[in-house]
C-alpha cells in the first residue's frame, strides 16, 4: 500500500554508493580510469501504502495445505495451526467488505494518484506517487527534487534533472514491491493460487488481530498478513528480507484509514525493518486513475550545458584526504562505512571537493580533497571521530554541467566552466567540486554521469 510505496522510493536514495570499491574521481584537468563508486540509487520499492492491485491475480486456494514458518520469522511448531476454508473465506470476505467491496476495490486501486507527507529516516518528505496496475509506479518528491520510476522491469531514478538507470540490487526488489502493492489490494486473494495458515492471534497499535501466512507458488516470498478484529480492514503485512540495507521481518502496519468514495484508503502508515523505523506516512490525498505521461522516461538533462541552481540545505559525513586520487574510492568506503557505525543513513551520492587541484602542488601526493557524503542527522551533530565529523551546509548557489564520459573528460571540463562564470556574471566562492551519478564497477567508461559544480554568487 501507500507507505510502502513511499519506502521504496526513499529507499532508492540510500541503496547506492558504494564505499568499497577503489577509485579516483577527476580534479581539474586530471582524471582517473578506476573512479570512486556512488550514484542516486535507492529507494527499490517495497510495495505501496495504498491498496494498489489490479496485477496478474490469484485467487484463495482454501483446500491447498498451508505452509510457513511462524509469523516474524520466527520458527513455527512441528504442527502448526492451520485455518479452516471457511475461517478463510470469512477473513478475507470480511475485509473486502470492509473495505469498500469486490467491485470498487477492483475498480478503484486499478489506477490511482497519491499526494502524502511524512518522515523517512527522520527526514520530511512531500510526494506524489503514481500507480497503474500491475507494475508501474513512479514517485515524485517535492522536497529533494527527486523522480523514481518503475515500469515492469524498467528502472529509473532521477535528481535535480540527471537520469540514471537502478543498480542492479535494486531491479531485483521490483517483483517484491509490485507483489506486495497488489497484494493489500485484497481482492487478489479471490483468485485461484492462494494458501493459508492460521498464526498466533497478533496486536497492531494495541488492537487485537487475526494473522494468515499467505503463500503462493509465484510470490517471492510468504506473507503474514492481519486483520483488525473489530474492523475487518487490513491492519499490517510482514514478510523475512532486506529492506534499505536493513536484513530482517519488513512490516508494514496501516494504523488509520480514510473513506474516499465508498472506499477505505489507507490514511496513516508505519513501515519498519529489523526493527528500525524507516517511514512515517500520512495520505494527504487521493484521486483515481494516474497521468500517462508520467510513466515515460524522462529526457537526459543536457550535457556539457552550463546551468545554475541552488543546493538545498543539508547535513554531509565527510573528511579530508591528503593524496592521490587514486585513493579516494578506499577513503569514501571508510567514512560511509563510520558513518553507519554513527547510526546514520546516507542519502545521495558522495561529492568530491578540491581543495587544491594537481597543477597547484608540485607533490603528486599533495593534493587535498574534501569527501561528502549527505546523511540523516539531526541538527546537534553529535556524532564526531577524530577523522570523521558532520557539518550543516547551507542553501549554496552553484553554477553545474553534466558531463557523460571517461573521469579525464569530466576534469578537463571545469576550466571552461570557469571561464563561463566570469563570461556570465557570476564570481567563484568555493573550490570547485564534483558528483558522481554512476556505479564505474557497473559502467562503461564513455556512460559514466558526473556532475561538476562550482559555488558562486551573481555580481551585477
């Protein structure tokens, strides 16, 4: 349903950038042939906060034996409990009666438009989410200036008009996400395939449950899913993997819903992973059916252009490293790596910022770089290293281009960049810095996206 819909999106904003591998971003007029990992990846979905179905259904086989292990993961007995067709029939019945009916569920979570607000790791977000059955759902954050898009097997991101294909990790969770979107829809339940096993009696925001193991020979995974007894409606599902980074039972609890023509749509949501709560939703709006242009592709923004625009205000992990640039993508893995340590969530890409450039130290071990990494933090700034820190970065007006090729490609730009600033009106603040968009592990040197940027201010 909605929130988790929401998840996954979010969480395509910390699946990426990889601080393990090797690599060497390029400074002004150098380059490198095995640059640092990083890109704008994240949230893949875990499914929708809405009853988004309207997929390839199933339908409740209640005569099939029940199979599963204990709801959470946990093991079950060597005879577990199983729910009797009939109990079967009359949980499910109950809770597409209860919300809204066979027809108008079916009708309705088809095709839909969501505009939602809440927390991600701490963090406010604003978006619009998308969703046509069975597998398209594109999100769009108005804080952040981020699109993430979903098209069968097609995935997308975007940020600040860069367009970068998933990493692979992240294509792969798709089916799931698709699944569970349609799954509490509920009116997939009535098609043929589906298995039950009665579990324990639960409790969802201090309401008394009743929970079915659902299975099904083409479902990644079982899914425990609960009812509220005293409703009906759909109180949480949960299932055993990975959610942003995160092993363990994904849950997602709906706590409040919301009547929308004859329906009950989910209002207020929770999703949590191994325990760590990863999304505070609140639907803020709900219209049938979605836009189809907003399922297409967007236009790569253009390359070699000089543009300007203004970073947001933000909290980056970072350090400054003395060396080759050959040693920067090891460097990277470390702060990423104390910055998890810290508790912290990464956000986007990692930034390269140059200190000094090659041509202005006569050691070619000398140059200095500045690594950023933007991260949940709250505002006090606790976490500190004797290497590592975090720092708040204001609003920055930046003069960028993007840039599509080999690192040396990517360097060599910025003295024309300079000279485009000093053409234009605009005095240079800050040392010039860069934006790695692309995995180089997973692509060709001549695709690689990077971002060059220079901190500037209008002088006429």
């Amino acid at each position: 349903m909605r929130a988790y819909v929401v998840a996954a999106a979010l969480v395509i904003l910390v699946a990426g950038c990889k601080g393990d591998e090797k690599g060497t971003p390029a400074g002004e007029g150098a380059g490198s042939r095995t640059p640092p990992t990083g890109k704008v990846s994240g949230p893949a979905p875990k499914g929708g906060k809405s009853p988004a179905s309207g997929a390839p259904s199933a339908q409740v086989d209640c005569k099939a034996p029940p199979t599963g292990k204990a709801s959470g993961g946990e093991s079950g007995s060597k005879t577990p409990p199983t729910v009797e067709p009939d109990v079967a029939v009359v949980i499910i019945d109950r809770a597409i009666a209860a919300t809204g009916g066979l027809a108008a569920i079916k009708e309705k979570f088809a095709a839909y438009t969501v505009v939602s607000r809440g927390l991600y790791l701490g963090t406010p977000y604003e978006m619009t989410t998308a969703w046509v059955a069975p597998d398209r759902m594109v999100m769009v954050l108005s804080t952040g200036g981020m699109t993430m898009g979903y098209v069968g097997t097609e995935c997308w991101n975007t940020l600040d008009g860069v367009v970068v294909d998933c990493l692979p990790e992240e294509a792969k969770t798709l089916p799931m996400s698709f699944y569970l979107a349609r799954l509490e829809g509920l009116y997939i339940l009535k098609e043929p395939g589906y298995r039950f096993e009665m579990r324990e009696p639960g409790e969802v925001s201090g309401r008394a449950t009743d929970v079915l193991r659902v299975t099904h020979p083409d479902a990644p995974v079982p899914v425990d899913m609960e009812f509220y007894r005293d409703t009906g409606l759909l109180a949480r599902t949960r299932y055993d993997g990975s959610f942003g980074g995160t092993e363990g039972p994904v849950i997602h609890d709906i706590l409040t819903y919301r009547e929308v023509d004859g329906v009950q749509f989910p209002r207020k949501s929770l999703v949590t992973a191994g325990g760590k709560r990863f999304v505070d939703d609140m639907t803020m709006s709900v219209s049938w059916g979605a836009d189809a242009a907003l399922f297409a592709r967007p236009a790569q923004r253009p390359l070699g252009v000089p543009a300007v625009r203004t970073l947001p205000d933000r909290v980056v992990a970072f350090v400054v490293h003395k060396g080759p640039y050959e040693e920067l993508g090891g460097v990277l893995g470390e702060l990423m790596a104390w910055a998890t340590s810290a508790g912290l969530d990464i956000m986007g890409p990692p930034t390269f910022v140059y200190l000094t450039a090659p041509g202005q130290v006569a050691d070619p071990a000398g140059p200095v770089t500045e690594i950023r990494v933007p991260v949940t933090a709250s505002r006090d700034l606790t976490a500190q290293h004797a290497v590592y820190a975090l720092k708040p970065l204001e609003e920055t007006l930046v003069v960028t281009q993007l840039e599509q090729g080999p690192y040396e490609k990517a360097g060599a730009a910025f003295g024309p960049l300079a000279a485009w600033c000093g053409e234009n009106g605009y005095e240079m603040v800050g040392p010039p810095m860069m934006t790695g968009y692309s995995d180089p592990t997973a692509t060709p040197p001549d695709a690689l996206l990077n971002e060059l940027l220079w901190p500037v201010r209008k002088t006429d």
